[in-house]
C-alpha cells in the first residue's frame, strides 16, 4: 500500500487543476495495479514497446503518456491507444502521428517540447521554431491530432532561481501564444512541467501537469 500512500499525499499537496502523471518506466504491473487500485488513472512511459505491454495487461480506462522522446517510426505501435505524447519537437513527427492517429480515426493529443534547460543534452525546439508550426498553414491540415499545450525539462540542478527562470519562461511563452494561436487542432490548454525533485516550484511557476516517478515508485534501478 506504500505505492498508494505516496500518490495520495502528492495529490493531497497539490492543486486541484494539476494532474499527476505517475511515470511508470521500468516499473513491474504489480505496481501499476497497485497504483491504479489507489484511483491513479494517468500513467507516464518513456518506451513505446513497455508502455504496449502493459497497455495490453492493464485495465483500459487507464491514460497513457508517452514521455520519453519519440522516434516518428514508433508511432505506429501505439497510435491506437496513447492518450497524450508530451515530447513532440518535430514537425515531422506531427505528421506521422497524423498519419497513423487518421489509421485508427483517432485524434492524438499531443505537446509541443519546449527547450528550456541550459543543458545541450535535453531535446526540444525554440520558441521561435514552436511558433512557425502554430502559425503554419500545413498545421491545419493535420486533422487527426490536437495540439493541446507545451512541455518543458529543466536543468538538472539544485539552483532554485535557474529552475524558476526556465519554468517562468515557458509559462509566459505559454500564456502569449494562447491568445495568438487560433487553428481549430491546436487547443492550447496543458503546460507540462516539473518532475519529483521540481514539481512544487513548477506548479508555482504555472504548471498544470507533472511527471513524477522516483517520489511513488522508489528509485529505479
């Protein structure tokens, strides 16, 4: 009941407008299972193939994530079933989700990865790159995904205001292209940012989804 515990004490200090994705990454169904008998619905993977084995053996009213970064030939494998991919940083891979979300007549949620991080190995496009594809025509062609906010990694540091300042960033990025961005598949509404060591700074800096492994499951191995 640990799994339980944990979760439960998270939601208990966190507003009732954020949702907690539980990152599940390596982690047995077992404690899947036990999470979800505690109510947890929304579930974060970061490889395409574990997230379709437990998607196949877990209850089907669960949400899954896709929170890892996305090779565009990976799409297919999951396009029937993943409810939200929050790392998205090419067009090209817009496209793919598209193609195979319209195989399924489904419509993928999708965020758009902001790179907030001072560090070169985090992925992510430019404000100005995440702007041209809002504004793109070829953006509302693609009728079988909905953009629906942003997602950004900070640094991996212990400096509070180097985290606040990136975070701040993106929510203000965030904020100005919700009243700017007017394509009927971009519903700009989901800012996700923070992860176990960041979350409470991110939700005060404007984030309304967290990624959070470590602080329910334990340490991975």
């Amino acid at each position: 009941m640990e799994i339980q515990k944990k979760i439960q004490e998270i939601k208990d200090s966190i507003p009732k407008n954020v949702t907690l994705v539980a990152v599940s990454k390596t982690k047995p169904v077992a404690d899947l299972q036990e999470a979800y008998d505690g109510g947890q619905r929304v579930f974060g993977e970061n490889k395409i193939q574990e997230m379709v084995d437990k998607f196949d053996v877990l209850p089907k009213d669960i949400q899954w994530h896709m929170i890892g970064h996305l090779q565009s030939n990976k799409v297919k494998y999951m396009a029937h079933f993943v409810n939200l991919i929050h790392g998205v940083d090419k067009f090209k891979t817009l496209k793919e989700i598209n193609k195979q979300a319209k195989k399924h007549d489904r419509i993928i949620n999708c965020l758009l990865q902001a790179k907030i991080a001072k560090e070169e190995t985090k992925f992510g496009l430019s404000f100005d790159e995440i702007e041209r594809i809002l504004q793109s025509s070829e953006l509302a062609t693609l009728e079988n995904i909905n953009i629906v906010g942003f997602m950004g990694m900070a640094t991996f540091t212990d400096n509070q205001e180097q985290l606040q300042e990136e975070f701040l960033s993106l929510k203000d990025f965030f904020k100005n292209q919700q009243l700017k961005t007017e394509t009927k598949n971009c519903t700009l509404e989901t800012l996700s940012m923070g992860m176990s060591g960041d979350y409470n700074l991110a939700i005060k800096n404007g984030s309304t989804m967290i990624r959070v492994g470590s602080s329910i499951f334990g340490d991975r191995n």
